[in-house]
C-alpha cells in the first residue's frame, strides 16, 4: 500500500497529529494502530505512534514528508491500553502524544526495540589450545584465554569486568577466531506450581464478608470501596483476593501512594507469593523499568506494584486492580498531564473488564459520594484485626501553655511516661527544617524568598535558609539584612528544631527523625525503619512520611504537634485533608495489644470539626463535609476546571485569563450552555512562585458533559490568543488543589 498515510501523534506536547506516508517496503499488515514510528520533525528525528492509518490527508500528498522507518512489528500497547490513553488526553484535555508517553518507559520513548534485550557471551572457539602459537609473543591474550578455558559455558558480558578481562584483548582474540560470540536471551523465571510461599493468615467476619462480596464479582467490571479502620486487615484481603487471580491464571495491579512504600510492600508480597513481582516507579533505573514493562506485557509477571504512573503498565491478562489508601493526593500528577491514577484505574478496569478495589481508612469525600449513590460497592471494615484496640483521643488545649519547640509541658509529660515503660512515641509535626522563618526582633524583619512570595525556612544543621517552593537556598545571614543588627532568631519549629529539643529532653532513647531530608540518601528510610522494628523504646519523629502504611507495633502514644493549620484553609479541602492526615497518623498507635493513645494540641479545643473526628469517627466527620459541599455546590456535587497561568511579568497572566474569560463567555452564548459559572480571574494564593507571577480562572460545573463541550471549543482558542506565547498556562480537570 505504497500510498499509505500515517496519522501519528507525536511523543511531545503538542496537539496536533502529523500525517506522513508510510515508507514503501513495509507489508501492509505492520501498518497499525499502536506502532512507533522514526520520522522527520524540522531539523531533527522523532518518535510518533500511529493513531490511524488513512489513504487521505488535508495536505497535499506530495508535500508530506515519508516516515524513516516503522520500529514494531506489533502494536506496542495492548488495544484497551490505547484506548485508555486516548480517553485520558480527551478528558485531562492535553496532547495524546504527552498522554501516550506516559505509557511507554524512556527507552522506549527513544526508539529501543520493544524485546528484551539480549546477553553477549564469550567463550573458546571450537578446537582452539591455549598454546596456540598466535599467543606465543602475546602474554596478556593468552592470560584472557585462559579465563575463558575455564567457563565453558561462556562468560556474560557483564561479567567481564569483574574477571578484569580487557576489552581489547577479547576483540584481538575475536579477531584471530580464538574466541567467540553468542547472543543469548535471557531465561525466564520458573514458575511454582504453588502460589503461596507461606499459608494465608485467617480472616475475621468482617475480612472474609469483604473477601466474599469483591470474589464474587470477579470476571466482571464492579468497583468496591474498603472503608477500613487502620490496622483492620485490609492488605490481608488484598493478598486472598490477589491469591485468587494468580490460580486463574491472571495479573493483579496494585498501586500505592509513595515510593517510600514500595520496598516493604514488595517484600511483604515475596513473603507470600512465589510470583513474579514487579516494583515500577520513577526511581527504577530505564533498564530494569523497561524489562518489567515487557515482562508485564508479555505476561511473565504475576503482580505489579507501583505508584500512579504504574497504572498505565501493560497487562496480557489483566485480573485485578487494588488502589491502597484511595485518598491520597499523590495520585494526582500536578504537571503534565495532570491526570488522577485513582480516576482512571476505575475507567481501565471498566475498559478491561475486571474489578478495582480502593481502599482507605479516610476515604475521598468524592469515593464515599460514589459509594453512597450506588456506584461503588461499600465494604466497612470497624474491627482492627487480632486483639488490637483503637487508640483514645485526647484535645490538649495549649492556649494557657508555653510550647518550647513546639512541645507544651502535658505533652513533654506524656512522652516521658511512655518511654519509661519501654514503649515507642510517634510525634508528628507536618513542617520540616528547623524553623519556618528568620525574625529579627529589631525591625520585624523576616527572611522571605526572592523569587516567591513565601519566607525560607531555617535549616540550621547546614547553616541555610531554604525556599521549599522554588529550592532556591541561601546561608543563613548573621545580621539583618534591613537593619543590620545582631538579633536575628528562628520563630516556629520544625522537624529538625523538634529533634533537637526532644534529643535533650530524653537523652536515653534515641529519637528518629523521618522527613524529606534525613531520607534523602539511599536507603536512608530503609535503615530508620529496621532500627523502629528493633522495638526498643524510642520516638519516632517526622512528616506525613510516617501516616501512610508503616507498621510499628510499639508505639503506643501519638503526639499531634500542630493540628489547627487545616481548620482555617482558604483551600475548600484543607479540611478534609486535615481529618485524614490526623486519623492516618492516628493509625500507627495501638496496632499491637497494649492500650494507645493520640494527644492533639490544639488552640481550638471545642471546634466542631475536630470534635465531631476524635469523638465520632472520619465517617461521621466525612457525611457532615459532604452536607456541607452539597450545601456550597462545591465537588463532588459540581465540577471544577482551573485554568493556570503564569508569566515573568506582572499583570500579563492576568491579561491572557481576561482574554480566555472573554472566549469562554462568547462559546458559553454560542453553544447554549447554561450551568457553567466563570469565577475570576485572581491571582494565586501564591502571587509569585519560583520567580514568575501567577494567576488562575476557575471553571465550575453542575455536570461533567456540559464543562467538557465547553472545553473542546475552548482550547482550541486559547492557543490563539494573542500574546499566548508569552505565557505559561496549564489546563487541570478536576484539581485537588487551587493552590
């Protein structure tokens, strides 16, 4: 089909597809939808994905340029795959190209062959002696040959450096026919003819209910939601239901939140399975992410486990999905493509067939709607597995108190008396460096970032002040720099400054610090949790990097340093957030037998909010929000979509949203929309961020179809405003954040 054109989308941000011919010698069968294809784009060579395959184009056919060369001699991405990518570009309203390379791992993107990649191995050629006479004036070749006499089933190449084996001198023995050169391909894993590496723990009434009920429902599109207690065993129904799709002969996708959680996990799931487990996530090297990618593809692993860009893995028999701790906001990507992994797991376990478990202790007010309407199957789980009790809330009102490091005295207290007994102490303080600001009690000045309007926290183990906005950083000044005098002093306390404090309070025990920094080294976060699980009396102290997953049977006391910052967020969700962030820490007490409990200093002892939590529970604190959203037509009662835009100079990105407010409102008349409210434009809350100036416009919506009519016709327009180029703008359905 020598006139074949090629209707490809680009692996870029831009959201046009390119039509090229297709080159003449390739069969008319390779011509697919789903192939990469190397083409020419300007002055330099490209990757693109056939989406069609047509014998038309708006372009004259002798203008077109003709493609290099087709790289795969089968679609790349299983057909549901694709379709899943061109719905996620059609409704997150970004490139299919940008969209489908989040699909493909690097090596991919860069036009590597889809296969796995094949080993070289050295070995002796037939017949050769190792007194050859060509070696007689050549001692190093004949040292090498002899390495190689010894391993006759050949050396791999990426031994032989280890065998400190020369490079050259292997070439000049291949050369003179000494040795030789086999490409072999990887051997894959046997499989057990048994699934369970260790027996199943049993399960409780409520567990085996929740077993039943999602077991029953497998071969078929259902979606459920655990809503689980912390501690109350729901990773135990994860791996009974994973137990069940690995006898059937199908894979199981798991997604968890944080990187951070993929080494314990992966480990707890070997403990349990002999499977093919496969860890994919943007801190796996091109190389291994690739060979999983295929793998998975090809059906070689049995259970894939990942954070939300795992979702786009390739399954050959795709059996089960599992979203752990369904609310989190990391499943949310903040650039790019900003799609949400819970979202759209739900939309590829429709597309696939199969069901999707989400579970939580604090599950999204948008989960619990779903459920409450019908859409989801409600699974609740009240009862913490074993003889674990649930910890008891305390309110420490600290309004009459002095906080020395952010530690009032009851709570100093309380510490104390848990460490006595040999038990462990988690203390939260979601803030880390040592202080939030510089102050200098002269003039009041504070130390506030130049390219953000934010202050920079004090980092004082490295003498620094540090933007956590922007990362610019500078060393810490010893006068102020608008009076010039010698009183300058940190205000706040931070991660690092709580340590320091808690370090000289309770000399005996060691305290852990677990926040961005201390873990950035690797292995960092490994070797703070072996040294928890010694279960030796200890405080553990740290972000919201300890809340999710972790497991420490000894801690007993939580202490809650700030809990007030969520109760007056200008953001709609900050409470939300607030109630999960407070009950997810609230879940590392008490997960073994002794009695726990949970202090949370506060200067709003009788707010509503924090009362309804600690006395009735997250589910009762989530009917009442979901009551009030409904009231102010806010999600998930109504729709939102955020147009972002940002410039160097001041007063331009409010001028390209006053221009996009203008279209909107002409295509809202034009296409008869009615139930679409334009709100704005503002500035962000943060004006200025990493030296540009920032502001927004916020669509809303009382239903999903009338707000996405809307905005096909309105990006279109948008990249034709003028002055658009000086402007960096960003479209975000369904933002979690309108920050």
């Amino acid at each position: 089909m020598p006139d074949a054109i090629l209707r490809l989308a680009l692996l870029s941000p831009l959201r046009n597809l390119f039509d090229y011919r297709a080159p003449a010698d390739v069969p008319l069968a390779q011509l697919q939808s789903g192939v990469r294809v190397r083409v020419p784009f300007g002055h330099r060579k490209t990757i693109g994905i056939v989406i069609e395959v047509t014998d038309h184009s708006t372009v004259p056919v002798e203008k077109l340029k003709s493609a290099l060369a087709i790289l795969d001699v089968t679609p790349l991405l299983p057909p549901s795959l694709l379709k899943l990518c061109l719905w996620a570009a059609q409704y997150y309203q970004h490139s299919i190209g940008d969209t489908l390379s989040l699909a493909l791992p690097a090596l991919l993107r860069q036009g590597e062959l889809a296969e796995d990649r094949q080993e070289r191995f050295w070995s002796m050629a037939p017949g050769v002696r190792l007194d050859d006479p060509r070696l007689t004036y050549a001692p190093r070749q004949r040292e090498t040959l002899a390495i190689i006499a010894k391993h006759p089933h050949g050396i791999a190449n990426q031994l032989l450096s280890k065998l400190l084996l020369s490079r050259a001198s292997l070439n000049l023995l291949l050369a003179k026919g000494l040795v030789q050169v086999e490409i072999r391909k990887h051997n894959t894993s046997q499989r057990h003819s048994h699934w369970l590496a260790q027996p199943e723990l049993p399960l409780n009434s409520e567990q085996s209910a929740a077993y039943k009920a999602i077991r029953a429902s497998f071969d078929s599109f259902h979606a459920f939601l655990i809503a689980g207690v912390t501690g109350s065993g729901k990773t135990e129904v994860y791996l009974q239901l994973i137990h069940e799709t690995l006898q059937s002969g199908k894979q199981a996708l798991v997604l968890i939140p944080e990187i951070n959680l993929g080494p314990q996990t992966i480990a707890r799931f070997k403990q349990r399975f002999h499977a093919y487990i496969a860890l994919m996530h943007s801190a796996v090297n091109n190389r291994e992410r690739l060979k999983s990618w295929l793998a998975a593809r090809d059906g070689r692993v049995d259970i894939i486990i990942g954070t939300r860009s795992a979702l786009f893995t390739p399954m050959q028999n795709p059996g089960l999905i599992i979203i752990d701790e369904e609310h989190d906001s990391s499943y949310k990507q903040q650039e790019g493509v900003r799609y949400h992994a819970r979202d759209l797991a739900l939309v590829r376990a429709r597309q696939e067939g199969i069901p999707i478990v989400l579970g939580s202790a604090t599950p999204s007010l948008e989960s619990l709607h779903n459920a409450y309407k019908g859409r989801y199957g409600l699974i609740h789980l009240n009862e913490r597995a074993g003889n674990a009790k649930q910890p008891r809330f305390i309110r420490l009102d600290i309004k009459s108190y002095q906080l020395n490091s952010g530690i009032s005295k009851p709570m100093q207290q309380a510490i104390g008396q848990t460490l006595a007994i040999g038990q462990q102490v988690l203390v939260f303080l979601n803030r880390r460096g040592f202080a939030p600001t510089l102050l200098c009690y002269n003039c009041g000045w504070m130390s506030e970032c130049l390219r953000c309007d934010a202050r920079m926290t004090v980092h004082q183990r490295y003498s620094e002040l540090r933007c956590h906005h922007c990362g610019y950083a500078e060393q810490m000044p010893h006068h102020c720099k608008q009076c010039g005098i010698v009183d300058l002093h940190p205000v706040g306390a931070g991660t690092e400054r709580a340590e320091e404090h808690l370090e000289i309070l309770f000399p005996a025990y060691p305290v852990l610090r677990v926040d961005q920094d201390s873990t950035a080294r690797k292995d960092a976060m490994n070797k703070l949790l072996a040294t928890i699980q010694k279960n030796q009396a200890c405080i553990l102290l740290g972000t919201q990097m300890l809340s999710k997953g972790h497991h420490f049977p000894l801690v007993t006391l939580v202490s809650i340093l700030d809990a007030d910052s969520g109760l007056f967020s200008s953001d709609f969700r900050g409470s939300e957030h607030m109630a999960q962030l407070i009950m997810q820490v609230a879940g590392r007490a008490g997960r073994a037998n002794e009695p726990s409990k949970v202090i949370i200093q506060t200067h709003f002892v009788n707010h509503p909010l924090l009362i309804q939590l600690t006395e009735k529970g997250y589910l009762a604190f989530a009917k009442q929000m979901l009551k009030e959203r409904c009231s102010a037509n806010l999600p998930p009662f109504t729709h939102l979509a955020l147009l972002r835009a940002e410039a160097h100079k001041p007063g331009q990105a409010e001028n390209f949203l006053d221009k996009a407010y203008s279209t909107a409102e002409y295509l809202l008349s034009k296409l008869n929309l009615t139930s679409i409210e334009l709100l704005g434009p503002v500035p962000a809350p943060m004006e200025r961020r990493a030296g540009r100036y920032r502001a927004q416009l916020l669509l809303q919506a009382m239903s999903r179809a009338p707000l996405h009519k809307l905005l096909n016709s309105w990006l279109i327009t948008l990249e034709q405003i003028p002055g658009s180029r000086k402007v960096r703008w960003s479209l975000d359905v369904d933002p979690i954040d309108l920050y």
